[in-house]
C-alpha cells in the first residue's frame, strides 16, 4: 500500500484550519458590526482550498522524505505544520454589495449570521467526516467495527 | 488555534457593547440631571468604537489581510455636543436671573435606539461565541 495512513486526514485538517480561520474572520465582523469605517470581510474559502491541496500536491510530486519516522524532533517529519489556516492572507478579501452606512461600516449583521451558521455547518459536517475516516482506519486495524478503538 | 482567538473577539464584541449599553444606562438616568459633574448639567456620554487588532497593537484596522485577527475596543468616551435644553422654570434652584434652568442634552429617542442596537450586537455576539465554543468541543470528539 502506496499510501501513508494519514493521507486521508491532511484533507480534513486543511479544511477545518481553514473553516475555523474563516469562522474567526466572521465573529470579527460581527463585533465590529458598530465600529464606525470598519469594512467587512471575508474569506474566499474555495480559492483558499484550492490553492492549499495543489501545494499538497506539489510537494507529493516532490523527492519523497528519507524515512517516515514518526520522531517529533525532527522538523521534516511533521507535515502538520505545513497547513495554511489562519496564515492565508492572500485570500481574505473585502465583502462587497453590502450596504456601508453613513459612519462607513459595511457589516451587515444579518448576513454574517447567516455565512457564520453556514460555515459552523460544514466544520462540523467536515469533523464528522473525519471522525467517520478515523473508524475506518480503526476497522482496518482492528478488523472490527466494534468499539475497540483504544483512544483512537 | 484559530477557534480560541474567536472567542476573545466575539468576547471583546460583547464587552464594548456591554460598555456602550451602560453609557446608554448612564445617559437615561441622568436625562434629568440639572447639574453634573462642575455645577454644569449633565451632557450625554458616547463610546467610540475601534477596530483593534488582539495580536497586538499599531494594527489601523485599514488592511484586509491584518484585520483577520481584528477584535474591537472603546477607543473613547466622548460628551455629545448637542446644545443643552432650556426649561422655563423660575422656581428651581438652579434658575439663571431670568428663571431659566439648563437641562442635559440627553435625547431620550436615541438612547433607545442606540440601546436596541446595542442588544442585538451583543446577542450577535453572543451567538458567534457560542457557535465558536461548540465547534471546539465539537473538535474534540474528533
């Protein structure tokens, strides 16, 4: 088998980094909901996604590292910290066609509401995908669905 | 972690509301008040609001790629300048020598609104909170 046991796992990593980065960026708007000048903004979440798989798949593509012992010490052999949550600048971008009011705030509580609730939604449905991918490593381990996981 | 600094922004949101609603609370209590602070009437308190940066400070709040992080603060307090009303009343102690009495520029029809608007961005933030900390425990069941 080709593949690392973790492969499976890094997709979803990135995706909550990036929905808890996004969900900040929201509870941000919100509390400036009254702040007069502040201009909403918001992360443009499909962009980031992108942009963070084909880094994944750039360095797959690249010489493959030595010898995957799995040793804390050694800063190769954390690929954790290559993933890009809340350091995804590039992507965090103004809201637009909202109204601004006469004090220059262009939050609209309203929809940040909703995009926050939205957002909360699939961190969750992406957590319970991996909660979901984790059994079934555990099965294949195991050889049971029973719940024998052993702090899995 | 990202969820955690959520939560000191949605929780600095919900002090500078608290803060602006007990301006609000201040400003109707003392509607009222002949003489404030001096011997001169009461004049109504605002809070300024300020986007600010909880990393750290000499963040303006201008760059969408540093205003990620952006929680907000009362910058201010500041007396509302609106004249002062004047009440024909010769009675008072506080008549000037034609009998009339300098009252607080308190107006009673914006403290209410600023105090509905002040409940609802707190109840926002409240709810932002609340979404944040259950997405954390939600993680931890990962």
């Amino acid at each position: 088998m080709a593949a690392t046991i973790d492969t499976g796992l890094d997709f979803f990593r990135q995706v909550l980094a990036l929905r808890a980065a996004r969900q900040e960026i929201l509870s941000a708007d919100i509390a400036n909901a009254s702040t007069p000048g502040f201009k909403a903004i918001d992360l443009d979440f499909a962009a980031a996604m992108q942009d963070a798989m084909s880094q994944r798949r750039g360095s797959e593509t690249a010489p493959a590292a030595p010898k995957r012992v799995w040793l804390v010490d050694d800063a190769r052999q954390l690929p954790a910290a290559n993933v890009t949550g809340a350091a995804a600048p590039e992507f965090v971008k103004y809201q637009v066609g909202s109204e601004v009011t006469l004090d220059g705030n262009s939050v609209d509580l309203d929809t940040e509401k909703v995009n926050a609730a939205e957002n909360a939604v699939q961190y969750e449905s992406a957590a319970t995908f991996a909660s979901q991918t984790i059994r079934m490593l555990m099965i294949a381990i195991t050889g049971s669905g029973s719940s024998q996981s052993g702090g899995g | 972690m990202s969820l955690f600094s959520t939560l000191s922004i949605s929780g600095s949101g919900m002090s500078a509301e608290s803060e602006r609603l007990s301006a609000v609370a201040s400003n109707i209590a003392n509607a009222n008040s002949a003489v404030g602070a001096g011997g001169q009437p009461f004049r109504a308190r605002e809070v300024v609001f300020q986007a600010a940066s909880l990393q750290g400070e000499g963040d303006d709040g201008d760059d969408p790629s540093t205003t990620g992080m952006s929680g907000v603060k009362v910058a201010a307090v500041v007396e509302s300048s609106a004249p002062t009303h004047t009440v024909y009343d010769p009675t008072s102690t506080f008549a000037d020598d034609k009998g009339y009495v300098q009252m607080p520029n308190v107006n009673p029809v914006d403290e209410m609104v600023n105090m509905i608007s002040a409940q609802q961005d707190y109840q926002a933030n409240l709810e932002a909170f609340n979404v944040a900390k259950t997405l954390a425990m939600r993680t931890l069941t990962i």
